[in-house]
C-alpha cells in the first residue's frame, strides 16, 4: 500500500511543474523557518501556545470538566511515575519539537532514560513515549487531524484522545508500520497503558475526583 506521503510525492513529480512547485514550497518553508525562530523568542511560560504549519496557535482558558480530568491524570500518572522513579510526566506547558511544527500536549510522557538527559532550564523537548489530548471543541480537528499524523510520523509509542463530556477514552498505538491502531475506545473498565510499566487504569477513575483520591492511596501500598 502506498503511503499518502509517497502519493503527494509522485504527484508533485509526475507534473511538469514539480521544479516550479518544489522552489515555491522551500521559499514559504524558509520563511515559515525564520517565523519559528521568532515563535522561540516570543513565547512566555504564562501561555499555552503551539507553532503548526506556520502559523502560532494560542489557545483559549480551558473549561472546570477540562481541567477536572487533567488534574486526575497528572494526580495518578504522575505519582505513579514518581513513586516507581519511571520517568517524567509533562503537562500544559512542554513544548514538543517536530520537525515542521511544536506542540504543547496536554500531558506528555517520558521514559527514564530519555528523562535522564533533560537539562534543568530545558525548553525543547524530543519525542515522548506517550502523550495525551484532552478534547475541546476548539482543538478537536487538530486532535485528531495534524497532531495524530505527526505523533505518528515522530514515533510516539501511544496516543490518548480524551473526551471529558462524554467520558469516553481512546487509546491508540503505534503498530510495526509505523500506524495508529485503535487499541481501546471505552467509557469503562481498564486501560493498560502500554508504556508506563504496570500501570492500569479504571477508566472512570480518569473524571472522578474521589475515585482518583482512591487509586492515588492505593499507590502507595
């Protein structure tokens, strides 16, 4: 099966134009380049900001049923993570450098070797094992659109897309090819979380705040 980068490819080259597109593509490309290194230079640690396809995408307060499960998820991932000394758990505001664009996942995982190499005033950071969205309705096309193509393409192991209205995880995995394959889509029971070593989840634990309290306790045993 030909892949869609593949098909775009021979396209541009089967066109007798494929020499004017490819200079029309570097001259945007070096200035999207030049408007990237500006982005660096711009961003504060007071915003949540993201450079895709050129443009600098600054992103709206998130809502309380956002907020909830993000709050349950860095209290039980990252105590768990911290307790089993397995690597380091970002969240809101770790910029994630690709190789055309940088995102601020709303929470991002990193194994113990790889955490091993961060720098105390680190501002970039590589490619994590894992990352997790949580949907608005304003970051959902992204979600799902740019951002699940990219975390594929960079190798990100294990992608989570979180619906809070619903209650409603997808968990997704990066196969031998190189693909997302839908793993578990599930409003209830458990997620093995493939690459944090023995951790399972009660998938309503995630949006109940009590729940969270109790698994948190349970860590510790």
């Amino acid at each position: 099966m030909v892949s869609i980068n593949e098909k775009l490819i021979s396209d541009i080259l089967n066109s007798p134009s494929a020499p004017i597109l490819i200079e029309r593509a570097k001259l945007i490309l070096d200035e999207e380049k030049k408007r990237r290194e500006a982005f660096y230079n711009q961003i504060t640690e007071q915003e949540k900001a993201e450079f895709i396809n050129g443009e600098i995408i600054i992103h709206s307060p998130v809502k309380k049923t956002h907020n909830d499960v993000s709050l349950n998820l860095i209290k039980i991932i990252g105590t768990y993570v911290t307790e089993k000394d397995l690597g380091f758990l970002g969240f809101e505001k770790i910029l994630i450098q690709c190789t055309r664009n940088d995102y601020e996942p709303d929470l991002c995982f990193f194994n113990k070797d790889l955490a091993s190499t961060f720098k105390k005033d680190q501002a970039l950071f590589p490619t994590p094992d894992l990352i997790i969205e949580i949907l608005s309705k304003g970051t959902e096309q992204r979600d799902r659109g740019i951002k699940f193509e990219d975390y594929q393409n960079h190798g990100v192991k294990e992608y989570w897309i979180i619906a809070p209205k619903k209650q409603m995880l997808e968990q997704y995995i990066l196969n031998e090819n190189r693909k997302y394959e839908l793993e578990l889509k599930s409003k209830s029971g458990e997620v093995i979380v493939k690459t944090i070593q023995n951790l399972v989840i009660p998938i309503k634990t995630i949006f109940d705040e009590q729940l969270t309290h109790q698994f948190v306790k349970s860590i510790y045993k």
